[in-house]
C-alpha cells in the first residue's frame, strides 16, 4: 500500500500552482458527449477521477488527443451505444461516482443511456435522485436491474417542462441542464445549483449554441435547440486546493504564494478563512499570506462563538469544512464546525485527537475545535484517510506536527489532488512516498 511519511514542523516557503478544478472537470468533459465536433479542453488536473473519466470516454468511442499536459481535444462523432451493456463499462463506470455525469449528454443526443450504481467516497449518503427525477420530469423512463446493479434508461423524446428540484445538487443540476439544452421546448430549473463550475459549463454550451439564461441564479431557462457546435473550454482553478493551501500556509506558520487564483470565483471563502484570523493580501489575482505566528478566530458581534457550516453556493462549498476544521486547531480561540451536507465527514477528527487536537465531537454533523494558539505542537502518528477532503486535512496536520507522521491510503488523497508530494517539496515540505502497511 502507497502512504506519506512526512516529517512535521517545518516552515515552508514559496509559490504554488492550484489545478484545475476536479468537480468542473467531471462536468465539462461529460459534454463534449453533446456534439460530434471538436472540443479543447484546457486546465485539466492530471488526477484519477478525472483520468478514469476520459478515459471512460475513450472506451464510448470518443476520440481522445492529449496536446499537452493539461489539454486535451476530444471528438465525440463515432459513438457506441452498445458498450452500456458491456462488462467492461460495468467495471469503469462503478469504479467512479463522476461517471453519472455521461447520463445527461447521452440521452440528449442519443435518447438512451445505462449506469450502473457508481462508486465514490464514503462520507454518507449521496442520493443520485436529483439527477434521476430531474430526467424523469424531462420524458426518461428508467429500468433499475437489481440483478446487474444497471440502471437502463430510455429517453426517445425528451421534452421540456418545469422542473423544481428536490436539492440544490451541483451534478443533479450539471445532469439536467446537460439532457435539456437538446430537448424540445422550454425547460425551466428552480432550485438550480449555482456554483462557479456550473456556471462555468452553461457559459460553455451557450458557446456551443445552447440557449441557457439565468446563469448565476437558482433559476435556469433553457430553450431547446437541434445541435450544438465544438468550442475551447479553460477549466478555473480548483477552489477547494486554494482553501487547501491557505490553511496550509497559516498551520505551518509559512509564507505562501498561491498563483492566478480567479479571486472573484472564490465567493465567501477568502471571508470564512479571514473569520479564523489568517491574514492574506490580493497582489494582482494571487494570494499571498505571510508567515504568522498566531492567529485568532473573531467571535460573532454578540461575543458568541463562531459557527462555520456549509451551505449551497453562494454559501460555503462542504468540501472546505475539513480543512477549516484542521486550520482552526492552531487558532486562539474556538470555532463550532457544522456540517450539513454529510453524516460521516467528521469522524476522522479522532486521528486529529490522537495528535494532540483539542476538538469535542458533538454529533455526526457537528465538532467543536478549542484553539492551541500554537502552544502546543502536534504530535506525529499513524493514520489512513477516509476520505479525498479528510486526507488533505490530515496531511495539513501532520505537515505542522513535531515529529514523523505516516498517512495510508493515499489513493484517496490522489483521486482529487495532482501531484501533491511534488508540489509540497517544491515549498520544502519534508514528505517522501513510502511502500508500507498500517501496523494495526
């Protein structure tokens, strides 16, 4: 088993590069899906999720040219609509929770698709629902075959209609959007997701000749049109990597330079982090924080504790409460984490504990952290990640830990994280990839 042995403790001190954004990249290139023309797609992080995607892809027929490291040109003229029925999709396709994105494009354009029950992290329930009844509201009619795990669907004359979704789900809203930008008529999206990365894939097929207005919003219209034309696509930055290395940057006391950020996508996340007390300036679009010793965790207007909790865009993005949990730690004062979306994304605070965190498990959805004002240093030890967002907080622990720390199953960090172990070192990260095996 793959796993970090990292040696903590030591300030870092440098540049860094964020990726392209994973959770835009499952949705933009399920939509070169829509067209058989040309697609470039530009700024795609080099990482598992997104590679298993393409290469999924390449396996219905699409044909796949990388042009450079992070680009890549996809033609989706000659597909094969027989290969749902294949093992071998079977296979890829529950190997990857992103791999729910294609249902969309393909019952647009070729008015049948089949999934079978995808994979992911394991942090709680993550109902497929939204995506599901959305498609039902449009004409589709699925088969779920318990006995192969394969929902079958079949979507001969999708239509548009008025559809209220039950959640403000991003991929639920992408899905949608995706199935109806070819249906006939109007269709009309409330409770639409509005994410920088949705808003990112809208702007996209309204360059393909979609007619998509209310972009931004929780209200989608979208007029059907017959086909849509090739386009360049550039991926933003992955929002979730900035958060990442902000937190980074305050834990280990360094000072961090996070390049070409699009600061105006970020919404309210430079304001949450700015509420723990870490100071950073905009010096054109980077993000530089200086060294700080310390940092203190403002209090609500009342002097009550402060309470950070996730919430649909514009509100603060889940995949972040992890990391503001792990920053908070070394903070003077205290925070109570909230978080809504998922039952299961706290529980790897008892490996934090172990290290030395003074953090109360209230429930599932809620953990209070009591600041160390960096009084107390943690403690190196041995632990896995449960998950890609946990993983990234426990290797930001254990960077700022006395002592050696070694992280298994770093699979999980890798699915949304490109080059991680470079690009620390490339900051004096003491952290090497060893072969080893947890000892209990």
């Amino acid at each position: 088993m793959n796993a970090f042995e990292i040696k903590g403790g030591k300030k870092l001190k440098g540049e860094i590069v964020p990726q392209g954004a994973k959770n835009e990249a499952l949705q933009i290139l399920s939509a070169v899906l829509l067209t058989e023309d040309k697609m470039t797609i530009s700024n795609i992080p080099d990482i598992k999720d997104v590679n298993k995607l393409i290469d999924l892809l390449a396996a219905l027929g699409v044909s796949v040219q990388r042009l450079s490291k992070d680009t890549y040109e996809f033609e989706a003229k000659n597909i094969h609509i027989d290969y749902f029925q294949s093992e071998e999709f079977k296979h890829k396709g529950g190997g990857l929770r992103g791999s729910i994105m294609i249902v969309g494009p393909l019952l647009a354009r070729f008015g049948k698709a089949a999934i079978p029950k995808p994979g992911g992290d394991k942090i709680g329930r993550r109902r497929l629902d939204t995506h599901f009844l959305g498609f039902e509201k449009l004409g589709a009619k699925f088969v779920y075959d318990a006995e192969n795990n394969f929902f079958n669907v079949d979507a001969t004359a999708l239509r548009g209609t008025y559809i209220l979704l039950d959640e403000a789900s991003v991929t639920g809203t992408a899905n949608v959007v995706m199935a109806a930008v070819l249906a006939k008529g109007t269709t009309t999206i409330y409770n639409a997701a509005c994410e920088p990365y949705l808003q990112q894939l809208c702007k996209m097929l309204n360059r393909m000749g979609a007619q998509i207005s209310g972009i931004g919003s929780n209200l989608l219209t979208i007029e059907g049109v017959d086909r849509l034309h090739g386009t360049e696509h550039r991926m933003l930055p992955d929002m979730i990597e900035i958060g990442s290395f902000i937190g980074l940057a305050a834990m280990t006391g360094s000072e961090i330079t996070i390049k070409d950020v699009c600061f105006k996508e970020l919404g309210i996340i430079p304001t949450i982090f700015s509420k723990l007390g870490i100071q950073f300036e905009l010096r054109g679009d980077d993000i530089y924080i200086p060294s700080q010793e310390s940092y203190a965790i403002d209090t609500f207007i009342d002097g009550s504790i402060l309470t950070v909790s996730d919430a649909p865009w514009p509100g603060f993005t889940p995949d972040l409460l992890s990391i503001v949990l792990v920053t908070a730690i070394q903070a003077k004062g205290n925070v109570l984490i909230h978080q809504k979306m998922f039952e299961s994304r706290l529980f790897f605070v008892d490996k934090l504990i172990d290290m030395g965190a003074q953090i109360i498990l209230c429930d599932p959805h809620r953990a209070t952290v009591i600041g160390l004002n960096k009084q107390n240093k943690l403690r190196g030890i041995e632990m896995t990640s449960p998950d890609i967002r946990a993983g990234v907080s426990l290797l930001i622990a254990a960077l700022s830990a006395q002592g050696k720390s070694v992280i298994y199953n770093i699979e999980q960090i890798e699915r949304g994280y490109q080059d991680i172990e470079e690009r620390l070192k490339a900051l004096g990260a003491d952290i090497r990839r060893v072969e080893a095996q947890p000892s209990h």
